[in-house]
C-alpha cells in the first residue's frame, strides 16, 4: 500500500501535517476537501447551507470510494469515516492514519464551528460529533498517532508519524 490516508476530527491537522508528511516521504499530497469543492464548484460551507447535509455527505463518498492515486498523503474529511463504502475503499488503498488530538485542543482549534464546512446535525454540538466520531476513527485506523497538547508541533506530529509509519 503506498498511499497514507490520515482521518481525524477537524482541526487535528490533518491538511497540516499532510503537506509536510507528503514532503518528508517524497510523496504527493491530496486534501478530499477541496476535491469536493472543486467537483461542486463551491466552497465545503456553501455545499452545507445551499445543498444540505445529505447532499455533501453524497458528494464526499463519491470521493472517496472513487480517489485513485498513488504514493500520495490523502487529507480526508473528518467526516469521511460516516462512509463504510469510502473507507473501505480509502483502507484497500492506503494505511489509514488515525491523528488523534484531545476534545479540549479540538475546541481550542476550531473556532468558526458555523462557517468552516464541518458536518453536523443543527442540534450537535463539537462534543457530540466528537464523541461520535471517535470510535470509528479508531476502529477504521491501522496506525493511531496522539498529538498531546496544543505545544506538540506540526514538526513533532511529523516527525512521529514518519516514526510510526517505518515500523
């Protein structure tokens, strides 16, 4: 498997940490996001409000079940793990990176919860998809990466999963 596909919460770094995973193993770098934007021709937050829920979450399994690359770092979408058929696809590819941060550092970083293209329900909170999303991150990942506090820099994070990644 040459791709490393990295799953996580928003805001974990995910697009952060793949850029420089990507330029550390010499391998291309791809964020699922910005597929989707591009494929709907706007951005992930107008998807949300003009399209719906049902439809981006659509959109970011077509994406998903149907990426084709290699020796790539695949950014996904935190919401990419509500996808069986995606993640199967992503897993049959890649290894699957699970970047793991602390609920308190995820409400740290993500601060424009409204605006910034997340997927929830308008009765959720950043707690509850947190606290949903959780085990399926852990139950689709081959590899768990911890990131422990907000003073673990990108470098570090890189560093450990380059580390975690040659075992």
């Amino acid at each position: 498997m040459s791709n490393i596909v990295l799953i996580g919460m928003p805001g974990s770094g995910k697009s952060t940490v793949g850029v420089l995973l990507a330029k550390a193993l010499g391998y291309s770098f791809v964020d699922t996001d910005l597929i989707i934007s591009r494929k709907a021709g706007k951005p992930l937050q107008k998807i949300l409000d003009e399209d719906g829920l049902d439809r981006f979450l659509e959109l970011e399994e077509e994406v998903g079940c149907t990426l084709d690359c290699d020796y790539t770092v695949v950014a996904t979408g935190g919401s990419m793990v509500l996808s069986k058929n995606a993640m199967e696809h992503l897993k049959s590819i890649g290894t699957v990176v699970y970047i793991n941060v602390a609920f308190d550092e995820i409400k740290r970083r993500v601060t424009n919860i409204t605006t910034r293209g997340i997927v929830f329900h308008k009765d959720e909170t950043l707690k509850n998809v947190f606290d949903q999303r959780t085990p399926l991150y852990r139950g689709y990942s081959d590899i768990t990466v911890d990131i422990p506090s907000e003073n673990f820099t990108v470098e570090q994070s890189v560093d450990t999963l380059v580390e975690k990644l040659q075992k």
